[in-house]
C-alpha cells in the first residue's frame, strides 16, 4: 500500500472508536488522528482566554489563532502537551457547543486535511464528520454505533463516573451532535455500520481489518 489510504471512522461518543481507531492503525502502520481531541483543544483555548462560547466572533477569533498538532497520540496546543486537560469536565461539557460553530469547524476541517496530507494521505482518521464531510473519498468508511446504556457503562468504566450520571452526559453530546445545522453526526453514505454493543474491542477491531483488507 503505498498510495494514499484514509479510513474514517465516526461514530457518537463512548462507542469506542479511539480504541479501535489505534488498533486498526497500528495494523496498517498508519498514522492516527483523533479529530475530538482537536475539538476539544480548541474548546480548552477558548476557556483559557476567558471567552463565553456564546459569543461565536470571539470563539471564531480565538481559534483562528491557535496552534494545534497531534503525534504519537499526543495532543498539543501551542506547542504544549494538552492530551490529559482535553479531557477535562470543563472541556467535556462545553465542546459541542464550541464544534456547532461552522467557522470553527472550517477551521479544523482544513488543519485536519492538512494534518492527513502532510501524513503522506496515509491514516486512520476518528470523529463525527469524517466520512461525510472531511474525507468523502476516504478508502473505508466505518460507523460505529452501540446501544447508549452500554456506552454509558464503557465510558463510566474509563473515567470511573457513575452510570446515570454519564449516560445523561452522552445523551446530551449525542444530542448537541446529532442535531447541529452544520456536519452533523450522520451515517456517511458508503459507510458500514457495526454495532458493537455485544461485540468485544478485538471482535471489532479484526471486522474493521477485515473490511480494510478488501479495499
Ligand atoms: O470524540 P470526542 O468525544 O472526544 O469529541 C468531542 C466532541 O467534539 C464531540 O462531542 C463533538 O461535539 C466534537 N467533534 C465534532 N466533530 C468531530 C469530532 C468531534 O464535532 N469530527
């Protein structure tokens, strides 16, 4: 495989996909771009400099003017390592609002086909709008979906919250995502849906294998 290689996989939050995305990487010996993580470092910019999200031009301002990269699945804004603060309650309840903005969704769509190219076109790229809007052509698409009590259950298991309280956080993410005006959480068309709810991480990750193999 030495021509470009994208595999896009979105899906709501909880279901897995950072996990899975890795993995599958890993396998290829593709880079990896989780692009909430990019979301999330430019909502933490935006709490840093004091702004309301409410207000859309400074929100705009502010993240037109900050620096965002990723490697060995570290995340940095401005240069420094935000990878553990991103995922913040601060930064977890505010986020989706921050990525309904379309300006700074133009944004961070352009850094992450920048981010791809400079990868040599070459990676396993994670989010909501990946094969709908950010990568339309990507090579596979994946959508991974689950029952929502059962990524209540995962994601409470990982940051050691309790059930209801995470189930209704997710909730409202899913919500905020699926229902916004621009590049919502939608299934892109060609992309295949695996519900994981009663799968386990590696029965996922060998099924996104299998499909990638067959491209
Ligand atoms: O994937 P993660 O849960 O870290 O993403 C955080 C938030 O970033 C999502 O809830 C969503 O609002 C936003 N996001 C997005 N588009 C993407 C990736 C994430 O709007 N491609």
């Amino acid at each position: 495989m030495d021509d470009a290689f994208v595999i896009a996989v979105d899906g709501p939050s909880g279901v897995g996909k950072s996990t899975v995305s890795r993995r599958v990487a890993r396998h290829f010996e593709l880079q990896h771009l989780d692009t909430g993580a990019l979301y999330r470092a430019a909502t933490l910019a935006v709490l840093e400099a004091g702004v309301p999200r409410e207000d859309a031009a400074r929100v705009i301002e502010v993240v037109r003017g900050i620096e965002l990269d990723q490697s060995d699945g570290l995340t940095t804004l401005n240069g420094s390592d935000v990878s553990r603060v991103i995922r913040s309650d601060a930064v977890t309840n505010t986020v989706s609002e921050v990525a309904a903005i379309p300006e700074v969704r133009a944004i961070l769509v352009d850094m992450q086909r920048c981010w791809v190219h400079a990868h040599d076109d070459r990676a396993v790229v994670e989010g909501r709008d990946i094969g709908s809007v950010v990568f339309p052509e990507a090579s596979l698409k994946i959508y991974l979906t689950a029952d929502p009590d059962e990524r209540a259950r995962r994601r409470a298991g990982e940051a050691g919250t309790d059930h209801g309280s995470t189930r209704r956080a997710i909730e409202r993410r899913d919500a905020y995502d699926s229902n916004r005006a621009v590049s919502p959480l939608t299934v892109a068309d060609g992309a295949i849906v695996i519900d994981t709810t009663h799968l386990t991480l590696a029965e996922v990750v060998d099924l996104v294998i299998a499909e990638a193999s067959l491209v």
